[in-house]
C-alpha cells in the first residue's frame, strides 16, 4: 500500500535492539495502561504501486492502530544511555476504506501477464480496500495514550511522512519529547477492490502483500481502470 511502507533496519542491528536488559541492570516502572487503541480518518492518501507514475490512486480510509508495549531494553535502543527508560512496542494497524485511481499513472503490478508499462485507464475509477500491518518499534516513554492521536488526518495528495507513514504511525501515540529507535516492519497485506461503473463490467482485484513481493508478481491481480 504505503509510500514508505516498511523502514527496515539490518537483522544484525535489529537482534541487539530487541535485548532484553540483563538481571543486574536498572529497570524502571512504566506508568499508565500497556495497551492504546485509536481510530483515525485518513483521506487524500496518495498509494504507491510499481508503475511509473508510481502514485497510481488515491486512498480514503478509516485507521485503527493498537500499540502495545513490550518488555523494557536498554536505553540505547532508543538512542539513549543504556541506563534510560525504553520499552520495546507493537503497532497492529488496520485500514478499510476506498480508493479512487489516477488515470495515466502506472498500475500497481508490473508483473503480472501483459502488464509491464501498462497504464491506468481513463476515466478514473472507484473501489474498495482493506489491509492490516504490523511493525515493531522502541520508544522512551512507558505508556501509549490514544487521546493524541487525531480524528482525523489529510494528506493532501502528498506523500506522508513520519508520523504519518504506516510504518512510525505508532509514534502519535506518545507526547512530545519521546525518544524513538528502530521502526521494523513486518507482515503486511493490502487488498484492492474495483467496482467499474461502466461496460464491460468486469470486477478487478490486486493484493499488495509482504506474501507476494509487494503485489508485484505474476498472480497478485492489478487494477488497470
């Protein structure tokens, strides 16, 4: 789906993150609840496929993001002393919503039979979609807290950024001054729904997934227009 979907980091460098603080070391309580959920609206969220142009629609979708908090590690995880507050988190994030295609641009799948170059048709057309992520992150403060996470987000057309990718959306859920380490993603799948409102009727489905290169393989489906 996502523009800056996944932020991976070396396995090497990942392994040492996600060490647990040894039995001597200092730990620090975390106050508040381990577990935030928030729901947010996303609209003009432009989505990225393997065209050329890549920006092939235009997403408009209802977020729901649990963050859950780990085990503590050292504070050199979030780029602090190893001695400081950092807790390892899971962000579980799913989307349902629509979607509009951009005439003109490339499809999402290049890879499929027949589709390397191929086009978006005009004129535009409108589907559904739906898809769930999970990302592993590190931050300094112990408690996630749903009440500032906004109702509402517009991308505007724009390519997001941090906080607003899929990946660091998990970092809304934390006030000002929070450190933040390595964002990893994990297991993702997107599925992509077009309903044509004109001849030839004909429903097409793409699914964009960690399962299938990224969408971009023989039998992932395309949305064409």
């Amino acid at each position: 789906m996502l523009r800056v979907k996944i932020t991976t980091i070396a396995a090497a460098a990942a392994a040492v993150l996600a060490t647990a603080l040894p039995a001597a070391a200092l730990t620090i309580p975390a106050a508040g609840p381990a577990t935030a959920t928030a729901t947010t609206r996303v609209s003009l969220d432009p989505d990225n496929g393997h065209g050329t142009p890549s920006e092939w629609a235009l997403d408009a979708m209802t977020r729901t993001v649990t963050v859950t908090r780990g085990a503590q590690v050292p504070g050199t995880a979030c780029g602090l002393a190893a001695g400081a507050a950092c807790w390892r988190y899971t962000s579980s994030l799913s989307d349902n919503g629509t979607f509009t295609t951009r005439p003109g641009a490339g499809t999402p799948n290049q890879a499929c039979a027949g589709c390397n170059g191929l086009k978006i048709k005009t004129p535009a057309v409108t589907g559904y979609l739906y898809g769930a992520y999970q990302v592993t992150f590190y931050a300094s403060s112990g408690s996630p807290q749903a009440r500032l996470v906004p109702a509402g987000h517009d991308d505007h057309g724009l390519v997001p950024s941090a906080p607003y990718t899929s990946t660091t959306w998990g970092e809304l859920f934390f006030p000002a001054g929070t450190h933040f380490g390595v964002f990893t993603g994990g297991a993702y799948s997107w599925t992509y729904t077009a309903v044509p409102d004109r001849g030839p009727f004909r429903v097409e489905q793409w699914v964009d997934s960690s399962a299938n290169n990224d969408g971009n393989s023989l039998h992932a489906g395309n949305i064409t227009g």
